[in-house]
C-alpha cells in the first residue's frame, strides 16, 4: 500500500496521461484516496454499530450518543443564534469526517488524509460553498452582492479576497498542523526506536513504550480532535457572519 518513490514523494496517478494531459491538479494521489476510503467505511460502520446498540435503555452507546448529539445541537443554536438540522447535520458530519481522517494513522499502514493538501483543500472549498450558497438563499443575490461593497464601492477587492482567503485559511491550518504532527511523531517514534543508550536497553519495555504511546496518542488522538473541532468552529463561525443581519 506504501507507493513512495525513492525520492521520498508520494506517486500519482495520471488518469489522462494516454492523451497527454500530466497537469498535477488533474492526478490521484493513491495513498489518499485509499485512505479516504478507509476513513467512510470507518465512519459508517460506527454509525452503524451506534444504531444498532441506540435502542438498548440504559445503554453506553445510547447515553454516548445522545450526549454527542445534544452537545453539538447547543453548539451550533448559540453559534447562529437558531437551531437549523441542516446546518447542524452538515456541521456534525464535517466534524466526524475530519476526526476520522486525523485519527487514520491509528490504523497500520495507513496515512491521515488530511496530511494532503488535496483534501483539506477540498474541505476548504466545500464548507466555503456551504456558507455562501446560504448566505446567498438568507440575502438574496442583490442583498448579498451588496455587501461585497460596504461601506464603499472601493472595499470591493478586499472583501472578495477576504472571502476567498478563508478557504486558505482553514485549509493550511488543519494541513500544517496535521503534517507537522505526523512528522513529530514519526522523528520522535524513529530517535526512541534507535536510541543506542544504555537506558534504552534496560527501560524499554516499561518506560520507552509508555512515552512512545504518550506522544502518538497526543499527536493523534488529541490533536487530531482539537483539530477537527478548530475546523468545524471556523465554518460554524464563517456561517453565522453570512447570515448576519447586521452591516
């Protein structure tokens, strides 16, 4: 599963080049896109196990859910302001999704997708759509567009990019730091794993692998949800901005 040359990059696949088009944006990236997979089948196989085991009263995963649920109800009814299933829905599963692919490297042999930039790009461009296709249904075209030119006409510039640098914002946040911890780990697990130290030797049963776990757990269990959470809240936050009445 590992398709890394010996230059160290990962292989793509180019499903056009028989007609000669090797442009980077249009290749596969086989690592990440086996991953994500991996991820989906993850996620719904846990949804899965949590309503079959949701009707039993008095139950973990019953209580565990409701939990979960209700939690990220309030969180999103005092981030708007209301209480709307569609963005509720689209928030929770944006949230579930990215704490998957974050938590992916817990799996052997497998990659977190969002180490690529493609795919936190891709989130980036979709919780983007989401917040102006509704900020645009809230507004209407004409009262939308206007605001791209409050207070003056001349702020027109600034505010398209600063519509368009929020994609760029959520998107190297979460790639940056998901890639910054994956190579910790990894330099971490590498130096305890070839340490020659006599302490090494005597202490590695007990004390090597209890710090080894403490550090890939923090980087990708912790990490990984506080990430995901960061993630959510800037799309929750963008969110209620656009459906601002104020301005």
């Amino acid at each position: 599963m590992n398709t890394v040359n010996f230059h160290g990059i990962k292989e793509k696949w180019h499903l056009l080049k028989w007609m000669g088009v090797n442009h980077p944006l249009l290749a596969l990236t086989p690592n990440t896109l086996i991953a994500t997979w991996i991820v989906i089948g993850c996620l719904f196989a846990t949804l899965l196990f949590a309503k079959i085991f949701f009707h039993k009263k008095d139950g973990v995963v019953r209580f565990m859910t409701l939990s979960t649920v209700s939690a990220f109800m309030n969180l999103n009814r005092q981030t708007l302001g209301f209480f709307d299933y569609r963005h509720f829905s689209f928030m929770t599963t944006l949230f579930l999704f990215i704490l998957y692919c974050n938590l992916a490297s817990l799996i052997p042999f497998v990659e977190e997708p969002t180490a690529d930039l493609n795919t936190t790009l891709a989130l980036g461009i979709i919780s983007f759509l989401y917040v102006n296709i509704h900020a645009i249904k809230h507004h209407g075209l004409k009262g939308y567009v206007a605001e791209y030119f409050r207070p003056f006409v001349v702020m027109f510039p600034l505010h398209v990019v600063g519509k368009l640098a929020s994609i760029i914002s959520i998107s190297f946040r979460l790639f940056g730091n998901l890639l910054g911890g994956s190579v910790i780990t990894k330099l971490f697990l590498s130096m305890v794993g070839t340490a020659p130290s006599a302490w090494y030797f005597y202490f590695v049963p007990i004390l090597g692998s209890l710090i080894s776990l403490i550090f890939f757990g923090f980087f990708s269990v912790f990490e990984g949800a506080v990430q995901a959470f960061i993630f959510m809240m800037l799309s929750l936050t963008y969110l209620s901005s656009a459906l601002s009445d104020e301005g």
